[in-house]
C-alpha cells in the first residue's frame, strides 16, 4: 500500500469513527454548494492533503529543515487544486 492509500484509509476510519473535523466538513458543504456527496468527496481529499502536509512537516522537522512556507498561502493553493477536480 503506498502513503496515499494510507491516508484515504486513515481518513476512512475516521469518517467511520464518527471523527469529523467540523470546521473542515462545514467549509467543504459550503464548497459544494450544500451537495453532500460532493462535500464528502471534497472533505475527504482536503483532509487527506491537510495529513499529508502534517506528516511532511514531521519529516522536516526531523531532518532539522526550516520550514519557511506560509500554512495558510499553501492551504488555499491545496483546497483550489482539489475544488478544479470535483465537477
């Protein structure tokens, strides 16, 4: 299994958990335009991307890189990318 399938079963097990970041589903609903099928779809790439940069900052700051990327420029950069791939 390769680390993106890792992540979309972590975020499966979750979702499963009843564990839902709310402020993250409620700005995915409203992404959607109160579709909620696509505001699963578009919660569950968000939330995969959101670990996804977790886990890469844990690895850089395990290799005492300095991260000098601004959070919120890189979250929006992410959230636009997965918005153009849900019709």
């Amino acid at each position: 299994m390769n680390d993106d399938e890792v992540l979309y079963e972590r975020v499966s097990r979750e979702m499963a958990d009843g564990d839902i970041k709310e402020g993250m589903w409620t700005k995915a609903y409203a992404n959607a335009m109160g579709d909620e099928g696509k505001a699963k779809a578009l919660y569950i790439r968000m939330r995969v991307e959101q670990l996804a940069r977790e886990e890469a900052q844990k690895e850089r700051s395990a290799l005492g890189v300095d991260d000098d990327l601004d959070e919120d420029d890189e979250s929006v950069s992410a959230l636009k990318s997965i918005e153009e791939k849900i019709p």
